[in-house]
C-alpha cells in the first residue's frame, strides 16, 4: 500500500531523514516513534505529499507521488485522511462546516445526504449534537475527535495521526487511542501514527518503527519493542535521558 | 557586506519567482471558473464595504488639500476658477487610484497575510491540500477576484468624494465662482483620465491581493512570523503601488496621447 525507498530530505545541512526505507501492507496499523524533532511529523507529510523530499521514492499503491506537482497529488490525497497535531480545524468554519468541507467544496451530494453523513459520522467519534459549534467552544480532545470526524467521513483507505494524544490528558489521550481502534476496525483502514507516548504505540501499533538519525532504526511489533536489549530503544522506551546529551 | 548583498538578491529574486508562480497559478485557477460563491461574496464585502470609511476619510481630506493649495497658487496668477479642475484631474488618474491602494493594501493586503499566515502556522493550509483542495482556488482566487471587483469601485468613490470635497472648499470656504469651477472641472477632465485611473485601479487591486496571499502562504513560523509577513505585505504592496505607478503613468499617458 505505502512504500518508502531512501527517503531524504534536510533542513540546512541538517539531515532530518537520512535514507529512510519501510513499507507498510494494506489493513495494517503502523507506529512511528522517535525523538521529539527526530523528523516523525516530517515523514508523515511525506507520505501524503505535503513535503517534497531532496531524493528517495513514495509510493501509494505503486504509484510514485514524489514527481507529482499539487493538482496531481490532489487525486492521490483522496485515499487519504488525516488528523493534525493540533486538529488543524478552520476557525471560521462550525463543526458541520468543518467535516463536511471536502463534500460542501465538491457539491457532488444534496445538503441533506451531507447533513446524515456528519452526523453519522459525529456519532462515531462521540460527539453528537456539536453541529453548530465553533472550534474556539470545543476543548483540545474534542477538536481531536472533529478533525478525526473530518478526516474519516469520505471513507478513505488510509489514515494519517500526526502525535493524536499529545497535550491531552491521560484519559482524554485514552479515549482518542480507544477511538482510533474503533476507526480502524470499523473502516478496515491503513492506519499510520506518529507518536512518542509509548503506552499510545503499544495499542494502537501491530508494528513499530523507531525513527532515530534520520534512520529507521527498528521496526517490529511492540512486544519485541518492549523487551529488547538495545540501548537506544531502553531508554526510548523507559524514557530516561542520557547523561551525555543536552536536553534543553 | 559583498556576500550579504548577494545573498539578499538571490533571496529577493527567489521571492520574485515564488510570487509569479503564486500569479501563474492563480490565474490558471481563474480560469476553470471553481469559484465559491460564497467565499468570493464575503471577500467582496470584507474587501469593498469594509473599506468604505478608511477610502472616504482619504479621498475627501486629499481633495481638500488639494484645492486649498491649488487655489492658494492659482489665486496668484488669477486662475482660481482652475481649481477643480487640477482637483479632479489629479484625482481621476493619480491620487484616486495610488491613495486608494495604499489605504487598502494597509487595510486589506495585512488582514490577507495575517489570515493566511495564521493558517499556515496552525497547520489549516496543509489541511486544506490534505481535503484534496488546491490552496489557490480556495484562498487566493476568491481574495484577487474581490479586490478586482472592488478596487475600482473604491477608487471612483474616493475620487468623486475628493472632487466634491474639493468643490466644497473652493466655493464655500474660498468664493470661487461655482458655475466657472464645475464648467472648468468637466471641460478638463476627459475620459482618458477616468479610464487611467480605473486601470491603475485595477492592476494596484492584484497588486495588493497576491502580495497580501503570497506574504501569508509563506510566512515563517509562529507569531513572530505572521507579524512579520503582515508587516512585509503593507510595505511591499505599497512599495510595488508607488513604483508601478510610474510606469503606469508612462505607458498610459503615451497611449491615450497617441489616442
């Protein structure tokens, strides 16, 4: 479904991905983890085309979106959903406006067949009756769950998380987790998620790949992530620092 | 200092470059007619009837002004009936148009950038290509074409403010003698002059909107980047008003002289 070949792309002459190589099967549910600035959010918008990387190859169903220019790639992001870190909601849009925006701009569907399908689709990620709202009235899980409403309603094949519980607390971080795994099985969605909350990768991932130097560094299923030996991932897993390094 | 000044061209025309892709790609937008009415109909009223009080306000005072230092020169050399006439003239193909863009590139071109840059920042515009939406045809086109649509209609409402204004003062503040300064003003101002300044009108609105899309669509991060693009977007599409103007003037006076 997605396959990635010696993905490269620098800021300056930082190297933020550094010859980055995986592929990821239709259906399957697949973890990014690293270092907060380790290039996680950057690979993700290389999958959907939002970034043009320096060199390397990204193909979404064997066809390469790399040379592809915007209106191409407007065709190709339509197997695609994808919830930001911070829900990217459009202010001055109301919840309906917001999720049903891709349908409204199309105007390929009456405003009714638009209407049941937010609803329907409020529904499920629990938030019914929030219509009419502004962004500004929804608290930081709730806007989680619009842009996932948002991301999910014209049923795409795959969906992007870009960090979908950071800055929530552990309940609400809960809820989203809970919510991602009922899109999943529901829709039958590839499933790609950026994060660096272990305890998020352990649910949420069948597989995990660790982003370290620009490098996939590891990939594997999450209980072979939490028993392994490597220095690097212990302490990404147990979260504790090195004494080396400078954190701030 | 020798490396600095190259490095500020090679950056000023990369910026010239993005900015006429920016124009190339609006405009090839234009054409496929995928407008959102609803859009375009807010831009028009944020654009136009919003700006209504700041365009009044200039074109009234810059008319007064104008015919009390016209007079006070004239009155000299007995030509005070010649007032408006300079007035209007004046109005019609230079300061209508140039203090009209000014007033809405200060206005107008700084919401554009500050709104797209926040956009940018936040994330909304990769959201936006994310829904499968093209950032030109939802952002930009619907701005250029209300700025089309309302520069000219500001700019002929700040000129006959200015006009009436300027009458105002001339014969009630100085006695000039009103039928001889009306008679005056329409014997001297001729269609070519209206036709300019609609023109100018017309290239300052693109002027202002592409700069205004392309400041806030490239904007750096955070609030400290929309600030600054804000603030590039006035003194850009002010900077480019002024000297396209002249140019203007130039090309549009050589060809309605040959006419």
């Amino acid at each position: 479904m997605i396959q990635v070949r010696d993905l490269r792309k620098s800021y300056d002459s930082n190297a933020v991905l550094d010859g980055v190589n995986f592929h990821i099967e239709k259906g399957e549910s697949v973890v990014v983890i690293g270092r907060s600035g380790g290039g996680k959010s950057v690979l993700l918008k290389h999958l959907i085309g939002l970034l043009k990387p320096d060199s390397g190859q990204v193909l979404i169903e064997n066809e390469d979106i790399v040379p592809m220019n915007e209106r191409e790639l407007l065709r190709v992001r339509r197997k695609f959903g994808m919830l930001f870190q911070g829900a990217a909601l459009f202010d001055s849009l109301t919840v309906e406006e917001n999720v049903a925006f891709a349908f409204r701009r199309e105007r390929s569907m009456p405003r009714e067949e638009i209407r049941r399908k937010v609803c329907e689709v409020l529904e499920m990620v629990d938030l019914p009756g929030t219509e009419d709202k502004k962004p500004a009235e929804l608290s930081g899980g709730m806007r989680k769950r619009v842009g996932l409403a948002r991301a999910i309603i014209y049923q795409p094949a795959i969906v992007l998380y870009d960090e979908p519980t950071t800055g929530l607390d552990p309940i609400v971080a809960d809820s989203i987790d809970k919510l991602i795994l009922r899109v999943r099985d529901r829709l039958d969605v590839t499933t790609v998620v950026v994060t660096h909350d272990m305890r998020s990768a352990r649910r949420l991932g069948q597989r995990i790949l660790m982003l370290h130097n620009g490098k996939i560094y590891a990939a594997g299923t999450p209980d072979e992530f939490f028993q392994s030996e490597d220095p690097v991932i212990r302490r990404f897993v147990e979260g504790v620092s090195d004494p080396k390094e400078l954190y701030f | 200092m020798h490396v600095q000044a190259r490095q500020w061209i090679s950056e000023w025309l990369e910026g010239l470059g993005r900015l006429t892709l920016l124009t190339r790609e609006s405009i090839a937008s234009l054409l496929t007619f995928k407008v959102a009415w609803r859009d375009l109909l807010y831009q028009t009223y944020f654009v136009g009837v919003k700006s209504q009080s700041v365009v009044l306000i200039t074109g009234a005072f810059t008319g007064m002004v104008l015919a009390a230092q016209t007079y006070l020169q004239f009155h000299k050399v007995k030509m005070d009936t010649a007032t408006l006439a300079v007035v209007s003239v004046s109005m019609c193909s230079e300061l209508g148009p140039v203090l009209t863009g000014l007033m809405v590139a200060g206005r107008v071109g700084a919401a554009f950038a500050a709104e797209l840059g926040t956009m940018r920042v936040t994330e909304q515009i990769d959201a936006l290509r994310t829904l499968a939406t093209h950032p030109v045809d939802y952002l930009v086109v619907p701005r250029l074409i209300a700025l089309h649509v309302a520069m000219p209609l500001l700019t002929a409402e700040s000129i006959a403010i200015g006009i009436v204004a300027g009458y105002v003062v001339g014969a009630y503040f100085y006695g000039i003698d009103r039928v001889y300064l009306w008679h005056n003003m329409l014997w001297y101002t001729q269609p070519p002059e209206v036709v300019v300044g609609m023109i100018k009108a017309l290239i300052f609105g693109g002027i202002v909107a592409m700069i205004g899309c392309y400041k806030g669509m490239c904007c750096g991060e955070g609030a400290e980047g929309v600030g600054r693009a804000t603030t590039e977007a006035v003194v850009y599409s002010s900077i480019t008003i002024l000297i396209t103007n002249f140019f203007l003037t130039l090309a549009l006076g050589k060809l309605f002289h040959t006419l």
